[in-house]
C-alpha cells in the first residue's frame, strides 16, 4: 500500500511587547564536599531569582489548515509502481511548514518512508 500524506506542521507563534525590558536572573550555587577511604559525598545546592520573569504563552490557532491522505494498492506481483497525484491546493489556507509523507509499506509490514516540506507564506 502507498500512502501520500500533507499535514500542516504548525510553528509556535509568539508576539512580544517590544517595551519590556531585557529579563534578568541571578544565582548562587556552592558545593561542599567529603572524600574518605572508601566513598565520597558531595552536596551542591543552587538557587536561581528572576525579578522580571517574561513568561512565553505561545498559541497554535488553526483557522483553515490543510489536512491530505490518499492511499493507492499496488497490483500483486508488480516489478513496477508508479504514481502520480497531483493536488490542488486551496489559496485560503494557513501559513505555515507543511510537510509531504510518502508511506510504502509491503505484505510483510516493514515500510519505507521519504518526506518532503515546503513553507507556505
């Protein structure tokens, strides 16, 4: 069976406040240490402070994505396959990485999988 797959692969989206001032953090660490004839112990506590925390909500909205799966069987006994699809794609979808996935797996399971990706802007 030959699988042809196109999903939509959505990167995070972040839209920052160009007024906020560089994030900042400090920490303190120490470590103390024992060594004897037979074992060693160490101890090493750290403790990090971040007075103007910038804390990232990234969103993934899909308004109109674009899913494809299309299957073809290969004639039993076949040397030789070929397909060719041709798809149409919608002007309308989201921008985004999409990514093909061509699937070929034989009677006994094992399966052969090659990928392609283009940006859609």
């Amino acid at each position: 069976m030959l699988i042809l797959q196109l999903r939509l692969q959505r990167t995070r989206l972040e839209l920052g406040d160009p007024q906020l001032s560089a994030e900042q953090s400090y920490q303190a660490d120490a470590s103390i240490g024992w060594t004897g004839a037979r074992w060693s112990a160490l101890i090493s506590p750290f403790y990090n402070y971040f007075p103007n925390y910038i804390y990232l909500n990234p969103t993934s909205r899909h308004v109109k994505p674009f899913l494809l799966i299309r299957s073809s069987d290969i004639p039993e006994n076949s040397k030789t396959f070929n397909v060719q699809e041709e798809i149409s794609v919608p002007m309308d979808i989201d921008p985004g990485d999409y990514h093909f996935m061509i699937r070929l797996t034989d009677e006994e399971g094992w399966q052969t999988i090659k990928g392609l990706s283009i940006k859609i802007e």
